[in-house]
C-alpha cells in the first residue's frame, strides 16, 4: 500500500452511495470480526484489518462544510 492514500475521494458521497451512518455502521461491523486481512473492489491485494479502522476514523469525522460538490458525468 505504498504511496496510495486513502481518503474520502470523490464519490464518496455521491447521490447513489448509501448514508454515511449506515457506512459507518457497516465499518463498525466489518471491525468486529477481528480479521486480520479483508478484500475491497478496485483494488487487487489484500489489506490490512489497520484500514478498517482508517476509514472507520474518517467516516466518523468527515466535515461536509468543507467538501466539493462533484457531478458524476457518467450518472445521470
């Protein structure tokens, strides 16, 4: 996972994502199953159970006041 950062990226929140407190729960979940390794889309290795808690820490404190309202030109 050398030089990848991770984020909240665009998309993140798009129209088509689901709510950020069901996000978070569904992290909180993924947490407590004490894996040590877990599997995402569009990215083709394992990952350490340590990201979980990453996103969990910036779903939790995200600020929408200083986002950037993003169109996805592909969804209409």
């Amino acid at each position: 996972m050398q030089g990848m950062r991770w984020g909240l990226s665009c998309g993140f929140f798009a129209e088509e994502a689901t709510t950020l407190s069901v996000y978070i729960e569904t992290l909180k979940k993924a947490v407590g199953l004490g894996c040590d390794k877990f599997v995402i889309g569009h990215y083709p290795d394992l990952l350490d159970s340590k990201y979980l808690e990453n996103f969990l820490d910036y779903a939790t404190h995200v600020d929408y006041s200083k986002g950037i309202p993003f169109k996805n030109p592909i969804i209409q």
